[in-house]
C-alpha cells in the first residue's frame, strides 16, 4: 500500500523545505494543506483516520509544520485529540524546524561533553528553538542559564521548562549588550546561541575573552551571526581553546533527524513525534 503524508502547514502556503524532507524520505504522496488553523484542521484529520482499513492506517500520517510555532503547537494537539481508539495515524511536529533543530543542537554537544552538571547558557532562550533547547539541557541535568533582554520573559521561559522538568537547575538572566552576554558566558562550559536570525551577542574576539567555556554552538544562519567567532559551516572547528560549531555545522544532523523520523512514521500507526522523541531519534543517529 502506498504512503500518505499529510502536511498541514499553518502557513498559506506550505513549507516547500518540508515538502522536500518528505518526498527524500520516501512518502509516495505528499498531500500539503496550507492556512491550517486548530479552528480547520478536524475534518482533515477524520479524512485521514476513516478511509484506510485500521491495519492499514500506518501507510498514512501527518505532519505539522510552519513558521508559526505556538499555532503549531495548537494544531499539534487538536490533531492527537480527533484520534480515538484505534483510529489515529503517527503524527509529528516541527513547526519551522524547532524540534528538529534543538534535538540536533543538544546530540551534537552531548558529542563532546557530558551534559548532567554542566553550566550551559543559551542566548535567545524564549524562542522556540532556545527553549527546547533548555528544555533537553534541563532533562540531561545541566544546569541551565536561560538568557532574554527581558527579566520576564526569562523566568517565564525557565517555568515554562520547569513544567517539563520539576527538578532542573534554572536560572533566568536579563541582557541586552554584548558585554552583558559576555558576562553571563564566563565560566560556562557550554553555549547555545538561539537568538533570532540576524542578531549577534557576542563579537568578533569575544570567544577568545571567555574562560572555562568548553563548546559552543550558535544555531543562527542569517548574517550577522549570534557568535562572531563562528562560522555558519563550522563543525566541531577549534577556536580559542573552544569547540565551535555553526548552524550549517548542525544542519546535517538535523536534516538526517527530519528525514528519519518522517520515514519511522510509517512504521506503525501511534508515533507521536516532537522535541522529546526526536531527542530520542537524534542521540541514536549521532551515536552518542
Ligand atoms: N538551522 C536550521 O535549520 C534552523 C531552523 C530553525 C531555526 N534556526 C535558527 O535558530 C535561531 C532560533 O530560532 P527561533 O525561531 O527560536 O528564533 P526567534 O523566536 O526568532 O528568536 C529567539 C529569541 O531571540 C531573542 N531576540 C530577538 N531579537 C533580539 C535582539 N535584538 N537582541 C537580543 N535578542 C533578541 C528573543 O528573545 P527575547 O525577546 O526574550 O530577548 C527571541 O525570543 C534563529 O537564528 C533561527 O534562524 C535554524
């Protein structure tokens, strides 16, 4: 029997990057549904569920994406709760590459260090990427800094992560100069930069003024980057005494992560893939 994928994107038009994964992870079909809202997305789900025969239903499943994450998310669970019984397909959410990116982030620095009691800082940690980012730190036992320009929003980002995880170590710290990032970067052993496209926390030469810090990642792609001193195509490259790596660095682990876990959708009908599943999936691809 053939595959289905569903791509319902709560963008208008659907993600073309997803629908790429999906064809190079071997759906037969891609049916893309764009302008997806939780208000629109129950009859699809029952096209979905009630056409297949139930030992069939695992050749169809869904996929959730978009630039739009907390839509995502809302689309996400209305999806899981149209399922009842046995009738459900596998169904997994990565709005603008959020979990695929932070699962991908936290396996390569468990390459390198091993994460329970370390100090990690992540800058940019209210978006969606930093704060799962935080959130796999938090589960692996780091002791995690999450950094935003706003005091609220930081503690408000640590209990959204508390939530997850009760009993994480978790400090929030507002800053909004580089020399403030750099403060709060001393004596860290690990640095995610999460920060929004485009926006830079520390400077040239700034790695270089830091003591103690062991790796570094910074997930930016977009010019200027989050880590002067890093290159977007960096992959475990040395500088300073520091293990650096770039967004294009982390890029390959993330798209095998995509691609795997859309084709394990159809391997049975109940997966539920998102950021703490496709940690699972990204620790097992990158051998760590
Ligand atoms: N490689 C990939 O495939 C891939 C996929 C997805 C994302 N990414 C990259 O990962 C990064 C994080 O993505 P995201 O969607 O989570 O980012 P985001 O939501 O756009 O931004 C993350 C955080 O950056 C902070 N920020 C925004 N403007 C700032 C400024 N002027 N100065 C300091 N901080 C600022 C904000 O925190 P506060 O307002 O709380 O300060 C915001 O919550 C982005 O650079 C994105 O391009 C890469």
């Amino acid at each position: 029997m053939k595959t289905i994928l569903i791509q319902l994107d709560t963008d208008t038009s659907p993600s073309t990057f997803d629908r790429v994964v999906a064809i190079d992870a071997g759906a037969d079909h891609l049916f893309s549904y764009g302008g997806i809202a939780a208000e629109n997305v129950v009859g699809l789900v029952h096209g979905a569920i009630f056409t297949r025969g139930v030992p069939d239903l695992k050749h169809t499943a869904i996929f959730v994406g978009g630039s739009q994450v907390s839509e995502g998310e809302r689309v996400f669970d209305t999806v899981q709760k149209a399922f009842f019984g046995p009738m459900r397909v596998s169904v997994m959410m990565d709005s603008n590459g959020c979990n695929t990116t932070a699962t991908a982030a936290v396996a390569t620095a468990r390459k390198h260090l091993s994460l329970a009691g370390i100090s990690a800082v992540v800058l940019g940690a209210t978006g969606p990427v930093g704060l799962r980012v935080a959130q796999l730190l938090a589960m692996e036992q780091a002791r995690v800094t999450l950094v935003s320009r706003t005091e609220d929003r930081a503690a408000a980002a640590c209990q959204v992560v508390r939530d997850e995880e009760p009993g994480a170590y978790l400090r929030p710290v507002a800053a909004a100069t580089s020399e403030s990032f750099a403060a709060i970067c001393d004596q860290q052993q690990l640095i995610v930069a999460a920060g929004a496209a485009g926006i830079s926390f520390l400077p040239a030469g700034g790695l270089s003024r830091l003591n103690g810090v062991r790796l570094a990642i910074d997930l930016n792609a977009v010019p200027p980057l989050g880590i002067a001193d890093i290159s977007a195509a960096d992959k475990a490259m040395e500088k300073s005494g520091v293990i650096c790596y770039g967004a294009l660095g982390v890029g390959g682990l993330k798209m095998k992560v995509h691609r795997q876990a859309v084709q394990s959708l159809f391997e049975d009908q109940n997966r539920v893939l998102a950021c703490r599943e496709l940690y699972q999936l990204a620790i097992r691809i990158a051998g760590v």
